[in-house]
C-alpha cells in the first residue's frame, strides 16, 4: 500500500484546510465590523476670547460672558 496516503496525512490536510477556513471566517468578520456608536449627547463648543482655542462649553471658563480655555486666559484677557 505504498500508493495510498497515510490516514495522519490525510487528517493533517484536512486539519490545515480547516484552520485556515477559520482565519479567514474571522478576518472578514473584522473586515465587517462596525464600530459602535459614541455615547453620550453631542456637546457645544466655544472660542476662548483670549487664543481663540475651540473647546467644550463644559471644560471652558465663563466670564462677563466670555469663554476662556483656562483661568490664566481668563486673568490675561481681563
């Protein structure tokens, strides 16, 4: 039986084909994949009248009503 593969063979082929079926199942799985939506509501920005640096209203300080990037841009400004 020299002409007949050995039944290891045979099951290290099929163990290869498999394999790789599934490396390509999960790459194009991730090909696919959205990205999940931001949390949280959209939020609105302000200039700083000092530089000019575009910021979240929540980060920003409010003064004589002007926006300012930070306390020290607030002082500056003043």
């Amino acid at each position: 039986m020299s002409g007949t593969p050995s039944l290891g063979k045979l099951l290290l082929i099929v163990l290869i084909f498999a394999g790789a079926w599934w490396i390509l199942k999960k790459y194009r799985a991730s090909l696919t994949r959205k990205e999940a939506p931001p949390t949280g509501a959209p939020e609105d920005m302000v200039r700083c009248a000092h530089c000019g640096l575009h910021l979240p209203r929540s980060e920003s300080h409010l003064n004589s009503g002007k926006f300012f990037c930070s306390e020290e841009h607030q002082r500056l400004h003043g």
